[in-house]
C-alpha cells in the first residue's frame, strides 16, 4: 500500500503532497476549504524578498489539482481514524459543494445572476469584501470550481429563492445540485501527515485596542488583503474611505501576553509587521509609519537586514507596549511607553494595524484521539523538540504550524521532512508484506 493521507492543504500539505506524489506515492489530500492554498494564499508578498506570494503559491496549487499521483477531497473533513502504521482506515466526510466539480466550467455566470451578490462577507478577503451565495474564495482558487453557501443561499437556507433560483438557470453546465448531500468516504493508507496550519488569535480579547469598535483599526491579514491586487480594494489602502497618513503597527498581540495565556512568541510578527510598514511607506511615502514592539525577533537568513532596510526608509521604531487605542471625538489616538525615552506618548493615527499572534486551530479531536499530544502552548508536539516532524505515534507526522508558528522556508522544510518519514514507513509496510 503506497497511500499517505494528508491533513490540511496550505502551504505544508501541499509541500508534503507534491514531495510524495512526485516520489510516485498515492497522496490523498484532505482540506475542510473550497480552496487549497490556507493562509499564503490570503498574503501579497512574502519576507524578506517581497516576492509576489502567489507567483510562488499558485503554480504549487495547480500542480496539486492536476497531479495524476494526488486525490484532493475539498470542502472535506477527516471524520475517524483506525489502525496502525502501514494500515490506517480512515473515514473522509466529504460535505455537500451544490455544484458538480465535474461538469463546472469555473465561468462565474451563476454568480453574475445570484441575487445575493456582493452582500455577502467574503471570508478570504476577512470579510473587507463581499461575495454572493455562490461563489469563489478568491480567482486563483484550485479547484477552479464554484460553492454555494448553504447558510446564506435563499433556496437552501430558505426552502425557495423568489427569482427562479437564477444561478441554476445561468449555468449552462447544468452543474448546481440543490440535492447534493454529505458522503463518507473510506480509505485506506499507510501513513499520516497533519498538516493543519493555525488560527489567528481574536484580537477582541484585547478590548484596550479597539478591534470591532473602530472601524480604523485591523488585523495585519486584513491589511494584507487590502494591499493585494486582487483584494477587495484592488491594491489601495483606504480606511474611512482616504488613505491614511499616520499609521501605527503594534506587535505581540496575543502572544508573550499572560492576560491571554499565550507564553510564546508568534515568531513571524516583527517580520511581517516589517514588511507591512515598507509596503505603507512604498504607496504613501509621505505618511508617518511608526512599529510599537517588546522586542525585534529578525531571526531568519536575511531577516536583520531587512528590518534595517525599513527604518532607513524612515519607519520609527518605538519600543514599548501600548496600552490603549481610543478616540477623542471623531480622532484616533494610540496610548504608550517609549521605554527607551522613558516617558509615556499619545498620538493621533488613521490606521492602527495589529499584529495578531497564531493560535492552534479548532477542532482537532480526530487528531488528538489518535493520541497526538499538545504541548502547554496547545500546539501538537511529538516526544522530543529536537525532531518536530515526530508526533510520537508511529505512522503519524507533523507539518508546519499545527506544531507551533513558524515562518514559510521553515514550513516548507518540515514538511519535506515530514513527507520523507511518512514514505519510508510506507515504503518499509509494503516491503514487510511484499
């Protein structure tokens, strides 16, 4: 049995599965999205080279959908895991896309005539966008295939969509079921990647910031999306609909925060806060941009230099933690210690930008029932830091964030890593049984 199953389909499962299926492995590829691509799909460019993030993202992407080596299952959940290294039986749910993969031509003109369009938040976009009932998460998506959103289609979630339903009478594919159901799929494989990335924390639960009550501050992702060509504002940063002036950066929310219980350090905050502050500065050379830190952690090859690349750019660097965001009558201010002066600030700003810590993902029972352990930090972890592809069950490996927060050239080298361990004991089963 030459079958591996991948769990999670960003940056490390599709690393992992192309390593695999290339080396003439069966991958069967399991993403809970309508899209593979996780959270670098969501990103402009990458760190420290300011590379395109999709010209690297999106020919992997491709390659995953078209590999003749790779069964890739979206919109779908691993449900139940049995048996040991070399013979796992595993149960795929598999839940209901409305449309017909197979006969979709990914033309867009049901959701041209769905009468829900452009009212819905698009989830990719962190909702700054809006979408229809049908849709696609974003134009690079693979499968290039459209999904109907059960809870917000007025047919599904409603019994009947007063116009027809138009989307249906669009599709000349004749590819949108109302009836499609959930299936269960059953597999079986010798070896198991988990490779199911992380969440961001909520920055709700730091109320002192203001996410949620002002409409000028965001999340880095949603800066992100805002400076992506393809983003909701085609590449411009608007906040209040004008582009902002004075912008402050504040790092480590939701991580090194005992108020939270998030102990460890995000890893990739200072670097992507860096990047951001230089993508500001290159469309508003004027503007004020200012980066509030504990600490500056440029640990990665060519990291320290770019961080001394920004503040010759003109980025103020202010170390200390900022206490509160408000507003006095319709401005905002920031409130903080410059420890390094030794005094205390208030300064007016367009646009806060917090940089938002990485958190284990929800819902993994299936995972930790197998007897795949989570550290303090609620990060999966295997039996020594010291080989972190290991989950400490046989036939079982780690990739990427699920292990802790990492940056992409590190994901990208665990997941090879991990691929590498899990063909071996595949490899090893079928000798054993040949």
């Amino acid at each position: 049995m030459r079958d591996v199953l991948v769990i999670g389909a960003g940056i490390a499962g599709i690393q992992a599965s192309l390593d695999m299926a290339d080396a003439g492995f069966t991958v069967h590829l399991v993403e809970k999205e309508p899209t593979v691509g996780g959270h670098m799909a969501q990103t402009d460019k990458v760190f420290p080279t300011l590379d395109c993030s999709s010209c690297i993202l999106t020919p992997k992407m491709v390659s995953v959908g078209q590999h003749p080596n790779i069964r890739l299952y979206t919109l779908s959940e691993v449900a139940k895991i049995e048996g040991k290294a070399g013979d796992f039986s595993v149960e795929v749910l598999r839940h209901p896309r409305y449309v017909d993969e197979s006969a979709c031509t990914g033309c867009g003109a049901c959701a041209e005539a769905c009468v829900m369009r452009g009212r819905i938040p698009n989830a990719f976009d962190m909702g700054l966008g809006k979408r229809g009932a049908i849709y696609i998460a974003f134009p690079q998506s693979v499968p290039l295939k459209y999904t109907i959103d059960p809870e917000t289609c007025l047919t599904l979630s409603r019994g009947k969509c007063k116009k027809g339903p138009p989307c249906k009478l669009a599709c000349a594919a004749d590819a949108i079921n109302f009836k499609d159901t959930e299936k269960t799929l059953k597999i079986r494989v010798g070896a198991i990647i988990v490779a199911t990335g992380y969440d961001l924390f909520d920055p709700r639960l730091k109320p002192e910031y203001g996410y949620g009550k002002y409409p000028e501050v965001l999340t880095a992702l949603e800066v992100e999306r805002l400076c992506s060509a393809s983003g909701p504002t085609l590449g411009e940063i608007i906040v209040n609909g004008k582009r902002p002036n004075k912008v402050f950066f504040i790092q480590c929310v939701g991580s090194r925060d005992h108020t939270v219980g998030n102990l460890y350090c995000s890893r990739v905050c200072c670097m992507f806060t860096a990047k951001q502050a230089h993508m500001v500065k290159d469309k508003f050379p004027d503007a004020k941009v200012t980066v509030t830190y504990i600490d500056i952690r440029a640990f990665g090859k060519g990291y320290e230099e770019f961080y001394e690349r920004v503040q010759r750019e003109g980025i103020i660097y202010r170390r200390g933690v900022v206490s509160e965001v408000f507003k006095k009558g319709d401005r905002l201010y920031v409130r903080g210690e410059d420890t390094f002066l030794g005094e205390t600030y208030e300064e007016e700003a367009d646009m806060v930008v917090l940089a938002t810590g990485l958190v284990q993902r929800k819902g993994l029972e299936v995972i930790k029932q197998l007897g795949v352990r989570t550290g303090e930090d609620r990060f999966f972890t295997g039996p020594s830091p010291l080989d972190p592809v290991e989950s400490g069950i046989e036939g079982v490996y780690l990739a990427g964030c699920c292990v802790g927060p990492k940056d992409i050239p590190d994901t990208v080298v665990q997941a090879s890593g991990a691929a590498s361990r899990a063909m071996a004991v595949v490899a090893a089963a079928e000798g054993s049984t040949g």
